[in-house]
C-alpha cells in the first residue's frame, strides 16, 4: 500500500508543480511591464535598431535623472509598434510614456493626457519649441505630447547624377518646369528621374505648391474630391504614364520603395523628410542633396510632420509621468539627439546641434527656407485607413490602369 | 500506413472500461497532470475564441467603449461592405488556384523523387528547404524578383527583348503571382507527406499489378493513388485550412493593392481590427472565415468515405 500511495502522491506533486509552473509563467510576462515602485516608469518607443534603441535608453536616463524616477525602455519595430500599441490601449494597458508620431495623433487622441494644463508644473514653455510641430501633436485643443522631431518634407536629390547629366544644382526658387526639365534629361534606360511614391507624403508637398491644398482641410475633413487635387494628381499621373519621367510603381504596400530605389540610384529625385538624411548620406553610393520643393501656382510650399512623446491616461503616477516627459525633450535629450543625428530637434535652439553634429551645414538653407513655408500635416482619426486605400488604388492608378476620379472615389470613401 | 484516429477510437469503445474503485485515487495526480495544459487551452484558446464570439456582436473599438449591436456587423458585411465580398472572392480564388496547384506540384516531385534515384534524400531537403525558411523573408524576396527591372523582369528583356508586366503593380497579375510565390513556398511540406506515404505502398502490390499488364501510369493511379489517399485527404484538408487562413503573403508582398485585388479575408480582418481599430467587425470577419472552412472541412471529412481508404 504504502508505495502505491507515494506514487501517487509523487504524480500529484509532479502535475500540481507542472501547473504552478505553468501558472507562474504567465504571470510573468504581464507583471514585469508594470511598474513596481513609486518613482518606476514604463516609456514605449520604436526602433530599427540596437544603436537606436542604446540611444533611446540613453535618452530614458536623461529624463530619469531630471524627474527622479527610473524608465524602462520598451521598443517594437515601427509598423509592429502600432499594432502592439493598439492591443495595449484595447486591453487598456499602456505604458506610462507612450510615443506618437503626429500624423497618427487623432487616432491614439483618447490615449493621452492632455499636457496644456501641465505645462508650468512640467516646466516646459511651448515657444522654446517649433510651433508647427507643437500644433501638430494637438487634438482638438489637447496637447497631446511634447515633440521630439519634425521635418518638412522636401526633395532629395542625386547631386552626382545631376553633374554627370550637366544640370544646374536645384536651388531655391527653382520651378516645376525645371523639376520635369531635370527629371527628363535624368531619365535614361532603366535610371528614372523621379519616383512617384504611391503614399500622401509624396503628393501631399505638389499639392501644396500647385494650389495650396492639403487631403486635410484645416477644419479636419478628409477632401481630395475638388478641381484643384483633380488637377494635381493628374499631373502627378502624367509623371508616370505620358512624361514617363518615373518607372511604373512596383506593388502597394511597400512603404521604403521610394528610398530603396532613391538610394540604389534607379531614380534621381524623391520626396523624403530629414530624418531620412543622415542614413541616406552614409547608404548612398552618390553624393545626396535635398532641395526645396519646386515652385509652383501657390509657391514652394510643403507639409511637415514629427513625433513626440506623452502621458497615457492611464498612467498611475500621472505628475511624475508628465514631469519624465519633460525630461526625455529636455535641452540635454534634444542636444544629444540632435548631434548623434537621431533627430533633427523640435526645439528651435537646439537644431544647431543637427546641422554642426552631422556636418549638414549645406542643408540649412533649404531646411530653413521650407521650415518656414511648411504647415502641420493634417490628418483624421481615420488616417490609417485613408493612407493604406491611397496606396492600394495610387498604384493602378498612376500606372495607368485607372483614372485620377476612380482613385479619388475610393480614398474619398474613408472620409 | 498508419490506421486513422477514428478506427483507434472505435477500438476504444469496444474495450470494456477498468473496473472503477481499485483505481479511484489517480483522478486528483490526473487533474494535476491536466491542469497545466486546461490552464493554457482555456487563457489561450477557449477564451479568446468566446471573447471573439461575443466581440462580433458589439461595435468594439480599441479605444472608447464597446456598444452592443446584435447582428449589425455580419448584416454590414453582406450588405454595404464594399470591400468583404471582394475579400470573400479573393479568398476562394487563391484557394482554387493554390490548393490543386499545391498538391500536384507536391505530388508530381514526391513521385519523381520517389524511385531510388541518385541523392533522392537531398532533393527531400532541397525540396523542404522553402517550407522552413521564414515566409516574410521569401515574401521579401520575390517582391525584389517580381518587382520592374528585378530579375524577372531583366530575364524577359534579355530574352524576349520585352518587359515582363509589373506583376505585384497590375490588379489582373498581383493575385497570380502571391498564389506562385504561395506554392513554392508550401509545397515542401506536402512533398514530404506525400513522399512517406509512397514510400510505405508495399512494392509487392506494383509487382502483382506490373504482371497483369499494368503501365507505370496505370499502376499509379490504379494501385499507388488508392493507397496514398490516407495522405492525400490529410493534405488536401490542411492545404484548404490554411490557405483560407492566407495573410503573410499579401500583407508583405502588395498590402492587399493593388485596388483590393489581393486583400483576402484574413488580410481585411487584419486591416478592420488594428489599423481600422474596429475589434468587433474585425471578429465578425474571423466567425464567417471559421464558418466556412468548418463546412468546407465538414464536407471533405462526410466525403472522404467515397474515395478515401483506410485498409492495407
């Protein structure tokens, strides 16, 4: 009798530590993103690599040394950033810090805390930094987070290919007939002299410089069904299917096609932010520029967008996450920022440390000029969706497939 | 070849139970050994899928609070969706092109590797080795192959003088061409299946129908095929599963464009639920997916008694 029952109880003890195993396992995953003590913080940043999240740490220390509290890093890859950052807001939870870029603002809106009020106690004066990237991370009169970086979008250039084809360098001021001119005598073989990007952002600045439009209208509507975007995307078109100064698009979706093809030199010119700069100075085998977008009906005009970090609303400790939030655009943060080339700084003062940390002091002019003729970038709570139908139908058609109407009609059903 | 399930518990009726009582004490050390894995189907599988259920009947956004709207999503999706029956249909297409596709190629090598020809083992790897190798990064890959000026394309023009179309560019070849990639990428798995179970056709049995006359062709079809169909029901049921399950493929390599020529229903769920943020549309779409692979599996289990046999 007495080894039948050891058995057993052998088996039960085997099965009931199996199970407190398997118990305490699941536990663990969701308790260590919690915060433990008082003064721990939680901060969810993306990332692409193990430089940049060393950085972002470095980052998290700045801001814990000014706020006394100590922040955990947590990273996701950029596009896995939004869906895991959408399944925490469903399970409501978040991190205390949580990072937003500003075209995706009103989506995550009920996400955040709203900074205005707290400005003061966080000592933060909202005109140390760039007003356009500031209005661009308020929802409805919610500041929602504090910028870190912006950029207007402008036009990267191939310098090498321009001197090779004998073109005169795209300076301040130049036309949209010298932008086709130079994208005609660029196009040889299987060299483009553009790439029409299937994504608003390539479109969106040529909208702006032809007729002063963006897809958002500044009360907030999604609006490309008018004669001035009909006109514009047919232009736009026309770079592909008559002009056939930009290669057919390969596939919708593929958001880095533009930069791949820029930077492997199968197409000279690009619509790109300074944020791409930096890398694409060390990638490119030929020497890169960025100049102004093309002056057209309304002037040389542009977009500008950037991302910034906030408080979730769910944040225990809701004073000391405001007050870490400080800390990760502090001068210190932005300054290092800045000069490792992370970010070009949303605050004003401390862009010099972008320019002479990275040797870009030749791209000043031209980012000054289109800083200064940039608006926010405008976007709806339905952003994402509106971009991913913009792509799917941008692709049939500017390669000719369908119409500008058609294209329109279906992006304009996000609305 | 291995007997079925269903014969095994057949035999398990059969066999009288143990007598109760001598053995009375194990049913605790049972439940503890259960408890484990009860614990991880029920956090893991039960409760999501009943979570699914009940979210398909409220209009649940991530962020705000749910409402409950009865049947609104699956009359939304049958009605006014522009984009669900596109999805439906794109579906069933790529499992129509993918699935026969699938099982021919798979079977077609395993018969051609199958007699003892030289290094027959190394075209087993050669052959699996797509099956293992992650699909985003074969996904990736062919993009770069199908993409204007990529090697297709420079194959055509060296050929034929012409271009290849744009392939994941063009709504009539984007479909075609993520079922091509689909293929190579699945068929390994298949080819293994398919490879073991002709391997176990005793070849006593080809002898015997080789005496009577019978042509290598005549003999496949007539003996081999009967015997492997254990095997091919087996495979024809998972390749249908999960090819009504397509994701990856699309979402790397056309993001469902161009147009929604190649959103598929898994593809729209994805897009409806995290970046639509509609969770409860997003499980409507995922209830009407398992409905229809459950009766298409339900069809080919109540078919199988007519064409699949289980005796040696």
């Amino acid at each position: 009798m007495a080894p039948h029952l050891s058995r057993r109880q052998l088996l039960g003890l085997g099965g009931g530590a199996a199970a407190a195993l398997a118990l305490s396992g699941c536990g663990g995953g969701s308790s260590s993103s919690g915060s433990a003590s008082s003064t721990d913080l939680s901060w969810f940043m993306w990332s692409a690599s193990t430089a940049e999240v060393d950085a972002w740490k470095k980052v998290a220390d700045i801001a814990g040394e000014a706020s006394g509290s100590t922040i955990t890093f947590q990273t996701a890859a950029w596009n896995d950033y939004w869906t895991k950052l959408t399944s925490q807001a469903a399970s409501g939870q978040t991190a205390d810090l949580v990072s937003v870029q500003s075209l995706r603002a009103p989506q995550f809106a009920q996400l955040f805390t709203d900074l205005g009020p707290k400005l003061s106690d966080m000592g933060v004066t909202e005109s140390d930094f760039d007003s356009g990237i500031l209005d661009a991370l308020k929802v409805d009169g919610k500041l929602l987070a504090l910028p870190y970086d912006f950029g207007p979008l402008v036009v990267f250039y191939n310098k090498t290919a321009f001197q090779e084809a004998g073109l005169p360098m795209p300076a301040i001021g130049w036309t949209q007939d010298d932008f086709l001119a130079a994208a005609k005598k660029l196009t040889t073989g299987n060299t483009y002299g553009f790439f029409a990007g299937a994504v608003p952002d390539s479109i969106i600045p040529f909208a702006m410089s032809q007729h002063g439009v963006q897809a958002v209208t500044a009360d907030g509507k999604l609006d490309i069904d008018t004669d001035e975007w009909r006109d514009t995307l047919n232009w736009y078109r026309d770079l592909v299917v008559s002009e056939k100064v930009a290669s057919p698009l390969p596939a919708a979706g593929s958001q880095a096609a533009a930069t791949n093809q820029f930077l492997a030199g199968n197409a000279a010119m690009n619509i790109d932010g300074p944020w791409s700069l930096i890398n694409a100075k060390a990638t490119a085998s030929f020497e890169v520029g960025i100049a102004p977008m093309p002056v057209g009906g309304s002037g040389s005009k542009t977009v500008s967008a950037g991302s910034g970090f906030g408080v979730s609303a769910k944040a225990a400790n809701q004073d000391l996450a405001a007050k870490a939030c400080a800390g990760l655009v502090n001068v210190d943060s932005e300054t290092y920022l800045g000069q490792s080339g992370r970010a070009f700084p949303a605050r004003t003062a401390q862009q010099s440390a972008w320019y002479e940390g990275n040797g870009l002091q030749d791209a000043q002019e031209v980012m000054d000029a289109m800083i200064a003729a940039a608006e926010g970038y405008r976007t709806t709570a339905k952003w994402t969706q509106v971009n991913n139908e913009w792509n799917k139908y941008a692709v049939p058609c500017f390669n000719g497939d369908t119409d500008v109407d058609s294209f329109i009609q279906q992006v304009q059903a996000q609305a | 070849m291995a007997l079925t399930g269903a014969v095994r518990v057949t035999d398990a009726v059969e066999t009288p139970a143990p007598a109760r009582g001598s053995k009375k004490g194990d049913g605790r050390a049972a439940s503890a050994f259960l408890l484990p894995g009860a614990i991880g189907f029920v956090a893991f599988t039960a409760f999501p899928i009943v979570a699914s259920l009940v979210m398909s009947f409220f209009d649940w956004p991530v962020l705000g609070d749910p409402t409950f709207i009865g049947f609104g999503n699956f009359v939304e999706l049958f009605t006014t969706d522009p984009v669900f029956t596109t999805a439906l249909l794109n579906t069933a297409v790529f499992v129509l092109l993918y699935v026969p596709v699938n099982i021919v190629v798979s079977m077609g090598l395993a018969v051609w590797i199958s007699p003892r020809i030289v290094g027959r083992r190394y075209y087993r790897v050669l052959f699996f080795v797509p099956a293992v190798t992650p699909m985003v990064g074969n996904a990736v890959v062919f993009g770069l192959l199908y993409t204007p000026r990529g090697l297709i394309d420079s194959v055509f023009q060296t050929l034929f003088g012409v271009s290849a179309p744009n392939f994941l560019g063009s709504s009539t070849w984007a479909l075609p061409a993520v079922v091509l990639m689909s293929v190579w990428q699945g068929f390994g798995y298949n080819l293994l299946v398919f490879s073991a179970a002709l391997d176990a056709v005793p070849p006593s049995l080809t002898e015997a129908a080789a005496i009577d006359g019978a042509g290598p062709v005549r003999q496949f079809f007539s003996v081999v095929l009967p015997l492997m169909s254990p095997s091919l029901f087996f495979a024809t049921v998972l390749t249908l599963i999960s090819s009504f399950q397509v994701f990856v493929q699309p979402y790397i390599l056309t993001g469902g464009g161009p147009g929604n020529s190649t959103t598929t229903l898994v593809m729209y769920l994805y897009q409806s639920g995290f970046q639509n943020f509609r969770l409860g549309f997003a499980s409507a779409i995922a209830w009407v997916l398992f409905v229809i692979i459950m009766g298409l599996t339900a069809i080919q289990f109540l078919g199988q008694k007519k064409w699949v046999h289980y005796d040696q």
